[in-house]
C-alpha cells in the first residue's frame, strides 16, 4: 500500500533541503557583494569610469576587483549574470510553501478559532497577501519616498508589522510567521526579477548600441539590493523559527516579529559600517541584545489559557473514528502528552515541542501523521531516558494509521 504520510515528510525534506541550499547560493553572494562594494578603494591608476577597486586572497591566489559605477567602455564577452540563486529560492521556497501549508491546509494553516475559513480561502489569502505585498512596496519605491532611504525604511518597518499583525489573526501561529518570511522573502526576488536583473540589461544593451547608459537604472538596482540586504537576517529568523514555538506561539508573535526586523537592521549596520571601513557602531551590539531579550519577554506573556474542547478538522474525525484510535489515544496521553500540552509538565520545556499539543483525543486525532512519523514510523519520539513506548506499542500506532489511510483511499 502507497504510504503518502511517508512519501509526504521525505518530499518535504527533500524541498527544504533543496531550498536551504538556494538560500546558502543566494545570501552567500548577495552579502559578499555588498561587502565588495562597501570596501571598494579609490586608487591613482583606475580606468575611466571605474568608480574604485579592491584587493581579496583567497584559496591560496589574489584577487583584483574593479567595479564601474555605469559600465565600461568597453563591455566584456563574458559577464556572469547573479540571478539564479535568487530565482531558486524563491521557487523552491513557494513550493514548500506550497507542499506543507496549502497540501495540508486543515492541519497547518487554517485556524478555526481565529477565522474558520475553508482550505481553498485560505491559499487564497496567502498567495494573494504576497502578490498585494509586493505591489504595495513597488509603488512606494517608485513615488517620492524612494528618494529617502531613512524615511522608506520606516515605513517599511511599519508595514512588516501591520502585515505581522494581519497574518497573525487569520492563520496559525506557525503559518503566521512562515507567511511573514514568505512575504519579505517575495518582495526580495521580485527586486531581484523585475527591477535589478531588468534594469542591468537595459546598461548592457545601450553599450551595445553604442549609448551611454543612463547612471539613474544603477542607483535604483543599488536601492533594492540595500533593501535586499536589510531583509535577508529576519528571513532566515521566519524559516528557522517553526522549531521554536516560544518564537511565534504566543499573543505577542507579531510584535516579536517586529523585533526581529529591527535586529535585523542593526545587525546588518554594523558589518555593512565595517565593511565600508567607518569604523566600528559598537552601540548596534548591546541594542540588538536588548532587542532579543524583549522578545524572550514577550514570549513569557501568556494569555490565561480557556478551556475549550478542540475542534475535530475533516480529516481527524477520519482518524478519530478508525478502528485503534482509542487505544493510540491512551499511548499518545500516557508516553507523550507531558511534554506536548499547552503548558508541558517534563523539566526544561517552556513550550510545547514543535509547537505540537497533544492534550486531548481531538488533538491527536488532528496530528495522526505527526504521531505516526515520530512515534510509530520511527522511534524519534518520545526521546532518550523518557522512551518507555514498547515495540508494540508503535506497532499499535501504525496499525491504526494504515488501517485508517487505507480506509480513506477506499472511500475516495
């Protein structure tokens, strides 16, 4: 029998690999070469046009680096264009995007206690928040605020948080956050797709044509690439933090994700300060500390916990009413539940791991595959000196899934 909640975790893993690895090529080249054109020298002997030069070792050779602030008299024949990585990312994150949040939209997008929308509202909400989004910051760059870095980096702070806020009423706590990275994620290649990328080409075919490029399509690419730059740490903060519940399962997520981007500039200034050799803002390290440990605070603010029956999605009512389920249910509540419950009980944890509560029959129905990918297809769950489940038992688990998806296939 096909085991999709198998072939549905490896295919998962095998994108965010893939996507990890994208996102390495990008922000690998992207910080190099804001590093590169922050360290550039002014020298005696540059060509006309050069605007300075830089010195780098490396592997063992020397590297001489010249950048001109248009272009050169003469456009060489072979010229790497820096798209790819960029493209790649955003592609191969969409696809996550798409495999884990819209595939199982019941389960990990949807809230039905914040807006009970059905699965097809809800990738519709998300993929239209991310094209509004960069439509939105488009027209800003392009009106008289782009021509004041300081003021348009404000209000693009501000929107990040009305966007953190907006996502945070309508889906779960985790989706809220990964739409966030999704969001900031979106506008960074679409700078890099419709506005960088389009803008070098129209310098490369005036050299062609024998014209003399206009300098105003270099500083707008050079705006969104700084833009770019600033965005990229809280990118990586989103896509890491679904590992972290206290991140963004709590009633001031958005407010830490604002934070977030607020570290992000002050991380960013201090090396791009250094790296354009004016010296060394030691005030952005105890700033950016106290910025974190704001967020650990909020993250201590809970709200006082309701208690509610949780609701049953479609497909765990399948699972609930599958032959087994009892008997799983009191495994998941004797083996598991001390540590995934709202408020774990097991030293150590402040919150549920994964963000995974399973407190209550409905509850682990609603996580079947998640139960039966770590406890029962795999002895990952429950960990080390706390792993009392026997051999049966887990085979208990998977009995009770089979049957259960094989029961599915059969209906359909």
């Amino acid at each position: 029998m096909l085991d999709t909640a198998l072939l549905w975790d490896w295919a998962s893993f095998a994108m965010r690999w893939f996507h990890i690895i994208t996102v390495i090529a990008w922000i690998g080249s992207s910080f190099y070469f804001i590093a590169l054109d922050l360290g550039l020298r002014k020298a005696p002997d540059l060509p006309p046009g050069a605007a300075g030069e830089e010195w780098q070792v490396h592997g063992g050779g020397f590297y001489h680096i010249q950048k001109y602030l248009v272009a050169p008299a003469r456009l060489p024949e072979h010229l790497i264009w820096f798209k790819w990585e960029s493209y790649a990312t955003w592609l191969s994150g969409a696809a996550m995007l798409m495999l884990v949040y819209w595939y199982r939209a019941d389960l990990f997008l949807i809230d039905p206690l914040k807006l009970d929308l059905a699965p097809w509202q809800a990738m519709a909400i998300s993929a239209g928040s991310l094209t509004i989004g960069w439509l939105i910051y488009d027209a800003a760059c392009k009106s008289k605020l782009g021509h004041y870095p300081a003021a348009f980096m404000g209000v693009l702070l501000a929107a990040l948080a009305a966007m953190a806020w907006g996502y945070a009423q309508v889906f779960t706590d985790r989706a809220a956050f990964l739409h966030l990275g999704a969001y900031t994620a979106t506008i960074m290649t679409a700078n890099v797709f419709l506005v960088i990328i389009p803008n070098q080409k129209i310098v490369v075919a005036d050299l062609k044509a024998g014209r003399t490029p206009d300098p105003e399509f270099g500083r707008i690419a050079k705006l969104r690439s700084m833009h770019n730059n600033y965005l990229t740490l809280p990118v990586i903060f989103f896509m890491l933090s679904n590992h972290y519940p206290l991140s963004f399962a709590g009633p001031w997520n958005w407010v830490i994700a604002t934070l977030v981007f607020l570290m992000g500039i002050t991380i960013r200034h201090w090396f791009n300060t250094r790296h354009a050799g004016k010296g060394s803002p030691y005030w952005t390290i105890p700033v950016t500390l106290l910025l974190f440990a704001a967020c650990v605070w909020l993250s201590t603010l809970r709200e006082t916990p309701v208690e509610e029956e949780t609701a049953l999605t479609p497909m765990g009512q399948h699972f609930a009413a599958a032959e087994g389920f009892e008997d799983v249910a009191d495994l998941v509540s004797a083996h598991c539940a001390m540590c995934h419950m709202p408020e774990p009980a097991w030293a150590g944890f402040a919150s549920a791991p994964r963000g995974l509560v399973l407190d209550t029959p409905a509850a682990i129905a609603n996580q079947a595959e998640q139960v039966y990918i770590f406890a029962g297809l795999t002895d990952a769950m429950p960990p080390g000196s706390a792993n009392f489940m026997e051999p049966e038992d887990r085979a208990a688990i998977r009995d009770w899934f089979r049957a259960a998806q094989a029961g599915r296939l059969a209906q359909n």
